[in-house]
DNA sequence: CAAAGACGGAAACAATTTGGCAACAACTGC
DNA sequence: GCAGTTGTTGCCAAATTGTTTCCGTCTTTG
C-alpha cells in the first residue's frame, strides 16, 4: 500500500519489536528493528527511512539522548517516543528535544498507526494532500482539480495559481506575492497584466458562467479568493 | 506570557470546560468556552483564535462534523479532539477530517499543554494580523475593515491611512509623516490638500454622520485618532 | 478686539491608475 | 510543424486619486 515506506525502531524490549514489526508491516511498511541505538546511525547514513520509533528508556544510552545526537548530526527524521504512561516529565522533554510525537506504553494498534500516519503525513511523505474550499478540490499528488464534483482540467500554470489562492482562502493576495509563488524567480520585466490574464484564463474555466465569483479583486493590491 | 492568544473550547460538559478555562488562562492564553457549537461560527468571523479545543461527541452537531464544515468554509484554524479514550475508531476520523491532534479523555495538565504549545508552534502562531481601536477593526490579511461590526469598503489609499492612524491612536501625526507613510515616495509637487481630501473621505465611509469624531485636526500639524 | 492671513472642510471636476478581456505573439514539447 | 500553453499588447470601462475652488474657522498680531 504505501509503498516502499520505510519505518526503523528503537526499542529494548524483543517482544514490544515484535508487535510493531507485525503492525506495521501489515500496513505495507518496510521495517527494521533494533534492540539498541548501536548501528542505528550507520544503518542512517545508507537507508534514510521516513520515521523512527525511539523508546526512551533503552539501556545505556537514553532514547531522547541519542535523538538529540542524531540531530545536532543534522539528521531530520520524524521521531515517535514511546514512554510510559506514568512517566509525563518524560512527554515535555521528549517534545523538546526535537522529537515530533510520543505514544504512551502501553499502546494500542490504532492509536500507533494513527500518529505514524499523522507524523508522515505532516512531514509529507506519502502525501494524499488534498485541499478544498468551497466546492473546489484539489489533489495536489495527481494535480487533479475538481469544481462542484466535476473534474477540470488545469493547465500548470493554472493549477499553481488556484492552488496558492485555496490555501489561503479569504485572503487579499498581493501581486508581489503571487510574483514570487506562483511565477517564481523571473524579475525582470514582468507585466502586470500577466497576472491579470492569468486569473482571468482560470476563472473561465473553473467559472465559466462567472456566477460564483470565486476571485475579488482588491483595488491596487492583487485578488482575494472567497 | 503567551500575549494575547487565544483558544477556544466546544465541550458540553461544564466541569471539563472550566478545567480548560483554568489551566489555559493559567498558562497565559485567553480563552473562551461554548457549550455548543451554536455561536461558534460567528465567534470565528469576528475573532480568529489561534486554536480550537472540540469534543467529539458533542450533542446535536458532531464534533468531527461541525470540523469540517469549517474547513469547508475556508477556516484553516488548528484543531485537538477530545476523545474518549475508548473510542478510538473516532480518532482515525478525527485525524481524517483535518483536525491537527487530539487527547483522550481524561487527560492530564501536561499532556494537554504539550500538545496545545506543539500544536501552536506547528501552525506557526502570530501570522494572524489584525488590529483594532474604539469600534474599529481592521484584518490585515484580508484587507477588510469593520466599524462597529459592520464591514465598511475602504480603497487601497483609504485602507493603508486608517491603518496608519489605528496603528498610532492618540498621537498627533504630522503631515510629512503621513506623506512617508502612506503616499511613500512621491515626493515632488504633493498638494498639501491631498491628505485633507483623503482624511474627509475616510471620515465620511467610517463616520458618515460625523457624530463619532475619530479625526481630530492638529492645526498646523496634522491629525490625531482619538 | 478686529482684521488679515493661514489652515481645514466639502464638493465638483479632472487626471490617473487599475482591472477585464480579447486578440495576437512567443514559446514549449512532441 | 502542430497543438497546447503562456506572455504581451491594446482598448475599454470603472474605480480611485489628485486638483481646484469656495467657504468657514482658527490663530495671530497690531
């Protein structure tokens, strides 16, 4: 399913390694395990998987530890704690110290593959990102954009503008800003009206009968989208 | 500490929301409670919190429902479910409908302002721009301005004055400042009269019966918001 | 205190800026 | 070279902004 996702775990206990082996590769993630933070560096620097689950409490060296470790070495991988129920202090550094989420031991199934996906999600892997205002959707993995249900086909240019425009809905875009994000760098002689062609072009085309009035114009500032 | 942020809660139970009110104006935020997700909505219109506190099982209107009908509308505001502990097939959605995080009930102080200050920092807190003085308020974001509630149509050139003078109440701004400011370069041949005409025709949109006197005349100086 | 001059208020008019849109041109990838 | 995409230009309409004028009010000063 997702595919080729890689997950790697920290944790001293064989049993608990087990479980989240069995979870987590039925959900179609490639696992590896380790009983502790020996090798996991050099595993690191040859895999690169997309989240690690770290107990805090392993023998020798401590979890949060050895994160804040991987971290001052530059490495950005998403870190799940697992911590015991009773220990909260623990929870504050964990957060702290760079890791992104924490699970309680003992855990359930759902609540870990919840947070797993939450935790990819946010650091956008495997991302089914979509986003909608009002009767617009987009699916910004297939750059597929549907108005009211009925899929419209968007140019590039098109579907990068729309997008800026619904991820900041009910906001006075600037004509500077829609420069930088949507036509990136290309300075020099860029003509005002470009822009104004441009949202003109989408909203024919997501509005063609020009009833919904997706975009206001904001008088010598740039559009809003409402 | 915190300044001036502020969260919301929908929770039915009355005992859980003082216990909400206590420890998060405890910690500095400003908070508001509702009982139902009757008002909530225009709450939001008006007031834009930085994160929002909802109750899954809410009466009437679903928690997880009332969610994504805001999201529809356009409200990308931050969201943590509460959720009882055994109903985990409520957090997937919960997580599925675009809420941000969620803690299971009952929940401990720590772990609710763990994940309240994540939650926050994740959503980048303070971008919201929106300033206010006597009755008027303006939205920097969406270049919209309301006097006593209501929203009244500035131009570009009107909107950037009030905001000049809302940004400085109670102050005498001399008119070589509000030439900087407002009109910015342009410096050759700038009729002293172009400011009065501009003050009168923002009077006359924000105070079209002149009873309010937000503009008084420094003679020989310029103006002052009061 | 009164008159003159300086300044602000309001309305009308003029000039400028800006956006919509259509048509044409340039570019791109195949 | 063709089809699709994107940038450019020009015309029109509308909104905004600047200028002028006249008048009333305030300040100053003799």
């Amino acid at each position: 399913m997702e595919d080729g996702i890689e997950i790697i775990a920290i944790e001293d206990d064989q049993d608990i390694l087990n479980l989240l082996e069995y979870h987590l590769q039925k959900e179609g993630y490639a696992f590896t395990g380790f009983l502790s933070t020996k090798n996991v560096e050099q595993f690191l620097e040859e895999e690169s998987p997309a989240l690690m689950i770290v107990d805090r409490n392993l023998p020798g060296l401590e979890g949060s530890e050895f994160v804040s470790q991987m971290r001052q070495k530059g490495y950005t991988i998403p870190v799940i704690f697992l911590t015991a129920r009773d220990k909260e202090k623990d929870l504050v550094e964990g957060f702290e110290c760079g890791g992104d989420d924490y699970v309680t031991k003992p855990f359930s199934n759902k609540e870990l593959m919840v947070r797993v996906k939450a935790l990819l999600a946010r650091s956008g892997v495997g991302m089914v990102q979509k986003i909608r205002f009002r009767d617009i959707k987009l699916d910004l993995a297939k750059r597929e954009a549907w108005v009211d249900k009925e899929p419209i086909d968007l140019t590039n240019l098109e579907f990068k503008l729309l997008q800026t425009f619904v991820s900041k809905p009910n906001v006075a875009l600037e004509r500077d800003f829609l420069r930088d994000e949507v036509w990136k760098d290309e300075s020099i002689d860029f003509h005002d009206k470009t822009i104004n062609v441009a949202i003109s072009r989408l909203k024919k085309k997501i509005d063609p009968d020009g009833t919904k009035n997706y975009f206001l114009p904001v008088w010598g500032v740039g559009y809003k989208m409402i």
